[in-house]
C-alpha cells in the first residue's frame, strides 16, 4: 500500500460518467474515448472521486470487496 498517493483523484470537466445501475460508462468529450466499469470499478470510481484521498477509497474498496490487498492495489 506504500505507492497510493495521498491525493485525491478527480475528473476533469471533459470527462462524463453516466451510472448504470452497478455499471457507469466513462466518455471523454475531447477524445471521444469511453470505457465501461464493472460493477466493481465503477464502486472503484465512485469512491475515487468522493473520498478524501486515494488510500481511503482503497482502504473502503478492501472492506467492501473481497480481493487481496496487493491485488487491489
């Protein structure tokens, strides 16, 4: 756990997320580039940029999910 960085992850207004159900899609407005989350990383996304830093979000995602700590990682 020693490399997550203690900052906090954000998206940038280019950026849309549109949640669906346990999935989201990911869609950059200026590449045009999209991905879709599993239900786990759209949790993954959700708790990135909501949490104070990226260790909390790791730290909630060990609770919630059951996954090695350096598989998460």
């Amino acid at each position: 756990m020693n490399a997550l960085p203690e900052g906090r992850a954000f998206a940038t207004s280019r950026v849309l997320c549109k949640d669906l159900g346990d999935e989201a899609i990911l869609l950059d407005l200026e590449t045009e580039t999209y991905f879709g989350l599993n239900e786990a990383g759209s949790r993954m996304w959700k708790l990135l940029t909501t949490q104070p830093t990226v260790r909390e979000a790791y730290a909630v995602m060990l609770e919630e999910f059951d996954v090695a700590p350096d598989e998460l990682e």
